[in-house]
C-alpha cells in the first residue's frame, strides 16, 4: 500500500470514528454551571472565541469581548408588545430541528441546539429585559476554543425568522 492510500484510509477511519463518537453523545460536552439570568446579567462570553452574547459590553476586561458582541433581540417595538415578542420567540426556537427546550421559566429561556451528525452541544439563554425592550442573548459552544462563527450565525438566523414571524 502506498503512502498516499494509506492517508486516505487513516482520515476515513478518523472520520468514520468521529460519526460514531458524535452518535454515542461523546462529542457532547457537559453542561454549564450558572446558566440563568442573575441581577439582570447571562453568564459572561467564553473566554475563548466560541460564545457571542448581547451583554458582552457589561465585561469591559473580557477577553473576548470584541468577538461575542451581538446586538440583542428587539422585543419592545413588536407587534403586541414584548409578550407577544417573547412567545414568538419561543415558537422559533421549538421550530428549530436542531433545538431542545431545556427550561423556559418567567422571561428567561434556556435551549440546547446540537449538530444533526457529530452532536455538538451549544447552550443558548435569552432574557426578556421588559425594561430596555430587548431580550438579551448568550449562545456558547460546549467544546472546542473556536465556533468558526456558528453561534452568531444561529442567533443572526433567529432574528432573521422573528423579524419574519412578525
């Protein structure tokens, strides 16, 4: 066999493991502790560029500060108020195939939306702040120290479908 059948068949094998390891939930990664809303603040971005949040800007040392910067959701301007923002909301995110409602308690919403093929866990909170109109937004990957943009993109989308929705 020759060097270049050789590599070829090594990265099938490591692909064909790396499909197993993510259909057996390995590639999950455990859940954050103090997820929640407290005093008015999600849990700070990572401190590796794999989490965007609405609330960077309360960390002005953050190391990532820059990176996780995302404008939170419009709830205040919507139709019906921010009730009927917040119940919008909810029904996106259940409409997401890839989305789990982990809890969803007063104006605080956490969901875990993980990857069809290699089950990849990223944990996304919102937070209705009535007072400000807004629902504030943290999205982090579970594993990994970059999300190659993924979680901007799904929040990016997610506003995208409720500026739609309403």
């Amino acid at each position: 066999m020759d060097w270049m059948k050789w590599v070829l068949w090594v990265v099938a094998a490591l692909a064909v493991l790396a499909l197993v390891a993510g259909q057996l939930g390995w590639l999950r990664g455990p859940q954050p502790s103090r997820l929640g809303a407290a005093e008015g603040k999600l849990k700070p971005p990572s401190k590796t560029p794999n989490s965007v949040s609405s609330q960077a800007d309360l960390w002005p040392d953050h190391p990532q500060r820059e990176y996780a910067r995302i404008a939170p959701l419009p709830a205040g301007a919507a139709a019906g108020g921010t009730d009927a923002a917040w119940a919008r909301l909810r029904s996106v995110v259940e409409g997401e195939r890839s989305a789990r409602i982990v809890l969803a308690e007063g104006d605080y919403l956490h969901a875990q939306f993980t990857t069809r093929w290699l089950g990849f866990t990223d944990d996304v909170e919102f937070w209705l702040d009535r007072n400000a109109g807004v629902i504030h937004v943290r999205s982090a990957s579970r594993l990994g120290r970059r999300d190659f943009g993924v979680n901007r993109a799904r929040i990016e989308a997610l506003r995208a479908r409720l500026a739609g929705a309403g």
